[in-house]
C-alpha cells in the first residue's frame, strides 16, 4: 500500500502520521514550508499551554512523522495522473517522479496569483490556468504561459504538441530554468491581456504587443487546486469537492486542509488530514 501525500503542512502530516500508523508506505512530497511556517505564533491550539510559533510547530510536525517512518522529498509536484497500467497514479516532480495506489492532496489552496488586467474578465474565453485540460482547443493557435519556473515550463511542453506557437512570457523576471529551442521567450513586463470577445493578444509594459489565442497561467508553483483540476476533480469556487471521508469523485485521490475550503484553521487541517488518511487505508484495503 503507497501513498503519495502532496503537501506537508498539518492536513499532510496529520493524514500521513494515520496511514503510516495503518500500515501503509507513505511518501510526503512537498517544496518547501507551507503556510503554518510563515505564521508568527499560534495561540489558539489543543496542547500548548503558551503560544508557539509555527514554524516550530510544523518542525514538530515532521519530525513526529519521520519518527514513525514516513518518508519525506523536497520536490515541486507539477502534475499527478493515472497510471497507464489503470492501477494506481503517477506524480510528477522536478526532481523525479512517484508512484502511488492513492493520492492526498494536500497542498494548500491555489498559489499561483497575479494581478494583470484581462486575467479575470477573459478567464474561460482564452485565460485558462490548465494545460492539460485545455490543450486541445489551441491546436494550430498561438499561446503564451505565464511564469518563469519549472511548472510554466511543464505547461509549455503540455501545450506544445498542439499549439502552432508556445510561448513563455515571465513578466520582467528572469527565468528560472532553462527554456528549450522549440519554446520561445519573452521577459519583458506585460502591461495587460486584451481581446474582443476572446483573447487576442499581449501587451507589454514597452506598448509592443504580441499576438495570442490562448494565455496559460502558471505562476510559481501549483497548487492542490490546480493539480486536481488537471486530473478531473470537480471543484467548487475554486475548491476542491469532498464527501465526508475527504474523498473526490477521483477513485483513490483524496483531499484535506484549506484547498477543501471551510474554516481556515490548523485543527480542521488536522481533522480532514486524519480522516483522509483512515479513508485512503479502508480504500486500499477493499
């Protein structure tokens, strides 16, 4: 039984601390800290009689976790599919790929954010925020994806085979990876996405423009939200659906924490990481 936990804040943890404890071999895959690092102090939490930064709750955490076994790779995920076998699912890192019998998302709501004119009012009519989902309405159009990391670059190559002309534009930063021949580059600033009815094209900060059908959104580094979108679990507002047991309408993938919505707090990640994690081993056992 594997179970792959994307994410590693208090829903990952919590659900892999449960699934590890039923006997279950569980990998937490995750880029970085979370959110609960950035918190000053908690002051409101079950067991500490002062208040904690969260930081050093989330080291507790983890190292709780790692006591029991599970195990832990410092990875940006960048998509999950099915196996081609139809038995279990495939996720994707940077660094290197994981194979799994259930997944948890548990990764936090959508990160990747940005302010730019058209974004909001061409969102659906040429401004989409999934490749794979939408690839095949671009085939033989021009596109342009929007970031400067690995995980525009992973939409670029998505776009590619479809696309007559990809794109990357990463809006006056520097790119952080190496971009192949086949993709072109812009870096310059871009002022605002334009169109009539649809997206028709870029316009840059210079007062250039470029033309495009289709502008992909891929800022940073995705996040529950965008990765089950891509593998088709209904959301709702921008959440991912669950029924009680934090399972999806994806057999085998469940979901737990604030990319679930609802109260935005460390103890309900806690209960919906724990209930996913007994969820994935009832699962796995039948």
């Amino acid at each position: 039984m594997r179970v792959i936990i994307i994410g590693a804040g208090p829903a990952g943890i919590s659900a892999a601390l449960y699934a590890r404890r039923g006997g279950a071999e569980v990998t937490v895959a995750a880029k970085g800290s979370g959110a609960l690092s950035g918190a000053e102090w908690v002051e409101n939490y079950y067991g500490f009689a002062e208040p904690v930064s969260g930081a050093e709750l989330e080291r507790q955490g983890i190292a709780g976790a790692k006591r029991l076994g599970v195990g832990f790779e410092e990875d940006e995920i960048v998509a999950v599919r099915p196996m081609d076998t139809g038995r279990g699912f495939l996720v994707e890192g940077v660094r290197r790929s994981y194979e799994g019998d259930a997944v948890i998302f548990a990764a936090g709501a959508r990160r990747g954010t940005l302010s730019l004119p058209g974004i909001r009012e061409f969102e659906g009519r040429g401004v989409s925020f999934c490749a794979s989902c939408d690839a095949f309405f671009y085939r033989g159009k021009k596109v342009a994806v929007i970031g400067a990391g690995a995980y525009a670059l992973h939409e670029a190559r998505i776009l590619l085979p479809h696309a007559a002309h990809v794109c990357l534009l990463s809006n006056g930063v520097p790119p952080a990876i190496k971009i192949p021949n086949e993709i072109a580059a812009e870096s310059r600033r871009i002022a605002r996405i334009e169109g009539e009815r649809r997206v028709r094209r870029v316009v840059f900060a210079d007062g250039t423009e470029m033309e495009a059908d289709g502008v992909f959104i891929a800022i940073g580094t995705p996040g529950a939200t965008e990765l089950a979108q891509k593998l088709g679990i209904l959301l709702n507002d921008g959440k991912i659906v669950v029924d009680e047991h934090m399972a999806t309408n994806v057999p085998g993938v469940y979901a737990a924490g604030d990319c679930t919505g609802g109260l935005l707090q460390i103890a309900k990640a806690v209960y919906e990481g724990a209930e996913a994690g007994l969820a994935v081993l009832r699962y796995l056992q039948n």
